[in-house]
C-alpha cells in the first residue's frame, strides 16, 4: 500500500547486528531556589551594632594608648618616715583625670619629704600624702624612751600613736611617807605621740621610741626616764 511505503520509520536500522540504541536524556537543571529577601530594617540594624561595636574598641584602644608616668610606692613607708629613691617606683598607667598623682618626672621632689599617711607598696603617691614638715610640731618636746623587750607592745610602733607615759615607782626606790601621803591613787600620766620607733636592738631587744610632748612635760618625762620611772601605753585608735 502507498501509505505504508510512505510511513517514516522512527527506529534507526541496526548496524552490523547491533541494536539501535535510543537518544539519550539531556542534562538535568537544579531546582530554582528563590533568594531571601533581606528586611532593610534588619540590616540597618547590624550596621549599627558593627558601627557600635567598632568605636567601642577604638575607644578602648585610644585609652590604652593615652598612658601617663607616675610614681608610685614600691616598699612599706610609715608615718612621719623620710621617702628615699628605694621607697619609689615609676610606673605608666592610664590615669583617671580625676586622681592626683605625682608624676614621674616630679619624683626627685618628693625624696626627703615624710610620708603624712602610711603608704603601702603597689599604690600611686599622690601628693597629699608627703609632707616637708617634721612631726615635732613647734611648742613641743622629743623624749627618747627606751623600752625592755617586755615592755613593747605587741602591737607595732608607727609614727602618730598617741601614747600615755604612765609614772611608776622606781625599781628598789622606796617610797617616803610624804609620797605616800600626797597619792592620791591616781598614776601620774602625759599624753604623747609617737614619732619613731627604731627596731629591737641586737642582743637586748632594746627598742627606742621617739614621743613628742609638750615643751612644759618634756622634763617631766625625761627625769621619768632617767630613773626607769616610766612605761609607755597606747591609746585606743580613734572613733573606738
């Protein structure tokens, strides 16, 4: 039949026996993924976080870098005590405007000076706490008094305790019955202060104490000493 002369064969013939092999499948796209939409809000938003976060460190960064030399204390200093060179230290610090300290290039100034307060080593010397002015103040006496390892106090000497030297019979003294009459039971003191107390003394344990009286006790006190007439007492810490 004309039709069937006419139809199109959509098989391709085989080649030498082999079958005809049939088109093959072309390559496969990936599934289209849709972008998130970003809020313009949310991304303002981390902006300024980053913004934030990056002149915090600047800041940081710039007060690190803003450092200031100053002295500081680098051993125990007492009271009344003269500052030496080896009291002192320089250190670099990112100083507060709002704290004084001497400054490192002003140190040479401050040795001799006494220390006002007790200064203790890792702190800033500030320069309320030195003084050029002695402990003795004017209208007063210095009496040395020397204490027998008995008799110091276990709590430590420092300059500006206020202290009582306390009037006590004399050892082998024997007492007059005029002496006897005129006590009244009361012991006989004079305030004082103490200035400086050296370090036990090698062998005795000796310790002399420096106390400042009053110019018109001063005599009183040093004839108490000369006859071992006299024991030194502390005052109770103020506000106790």
């Amino acid at each position: 039949m004309a039709l069937s002369k006419t139809k199109e064969r959509t098989g391709t013939p085989a080649t030498n026996g082999v079958s005809a092999q049939q088109p093959m499948a072309g390559p496969v796209a990936p599934p289209r993924v849709s972008a998130r939409r970003r809020r313009p809000g949310v991304i303002a938003l981390s902006l300024a976080l980053i913004a934030a976060g990056g002149a915090g460190v600047a800041v940081l960064l710039l007060q690190v870098g803003d450092r200031t030399p100053v002295v500081t204390v680098v051993r125990d200093v007492q009271v009344g005590q003269v500052l030496t060179e080896q009291d002192l230290g320089k250190a670099s610090v990112a100083l507060d405007p709002a704290v004084k300290a001497v400054r490192a290039d002003d140190l040479k100034s401050v040795v001799g000076k006494r220390a006002a307060v007790e200064l203790k080593p890792g702190s800033l010397l500030s320069p309320s706490q030195v003084t050029k002015d002695s402990l003795v103040k004017p209208g007063e006496q210095l009496v040395p008094i020397g204490l027998k390892p008995e008799q110091v106090p276990a709590t430590a000497l420092v300059p500006g305790q206020t202290v009582q030297l306390v009037q006590v019979p004399a050892q082998g003294a024997a007492v007059t019955d005029a002496e006897e009459a005129a006590d009244d039971g009361a012991s006989k003191t004079i305030a004082g202060r103490v200035v400086k107390a050296s370090k036990a003394a090698p062998g005795t344990g000796v310790v002399v104490v420096d106390v400042a009286t009053s110019a018109k006790d001063g005599p009183t006190a040093a004839a108490w000493v000369s006859t071992g007439a006299v024991r030194l007492v502390l005052d109770a810490p103020e506000g106790r």
